[in-house]
C-alpha cells in the first residue's frame, strides 16, 4: 500500500501539467489554472520548461477570454503569462514546430 501511494505521488504532478494542458485545450481555464499552479510548486515539474509554457498559455487564456467568469480567476493575468514565458525560455523550452 506505500509503495502503491509513493508511486502514485511521483507521477501524480506531471499528470497534473499534462491534465492542465488538456484542461485548456477543452477550455475549462478554472481546471486548468488549478492543475498548473500545482504543478509549477512540485519539485519534478517545476524546472520542466513545458510546465511554464503551459502556465503561459493557460494564464493569456484567461487575460483573452469574453468570460467573466474565467476573467476573474487571476489578477493580472498577462503579467504572470509573460513570466511564465520568460521562465520556460530559462529552462531552455524549444517550440516543437
């Protein structure tokens, strides 16, 4: 049973990026803001560059949305989005295109 919990908590922050990706591409922008900001405090995803350009594209998602719903989710959005970009440029993200 520890072991199965210890496995479970070494995957359970990637899982997070990952379901904040497919949180956004869904539009759900609350999902995905919660799954992100856990994964950008977890020590195996928070240096991961993917994590960051993830978070910057989930947070200039909120700046840009007509919902008002989502708008209110973060102050200042853009501001953290650009920050997150500039973080996943300094773990060296490279744009799979």
């Amino acid at each position: 049973l520890i072991l199965s919990f210890a496995a479970y908590m070494l995957n359970a922050q990637p899982s997070n990026r990952v379901s904040a990706w497919n949180y956004l591409k869904s539009g759900d922008l609350k999902k995905a803001k919660e799954k992100i900001d856990k994964a950008v405090q977890h020590p195996k995803t928070k240096k991961d560059p993917r994590t960051w350009y993830y978070r910057g594209l989930i947070y200039q998602s909120i700046a840009t949305t007509d919902n008002a719903k989502y708008k209110a989710l973060a102050k200042d959005p853009l501001d953290t989005a650009f920050a997150a970009f500039e973080k996943a440029l300094k773990y060296n993200f490279k744009d799979p295109e």
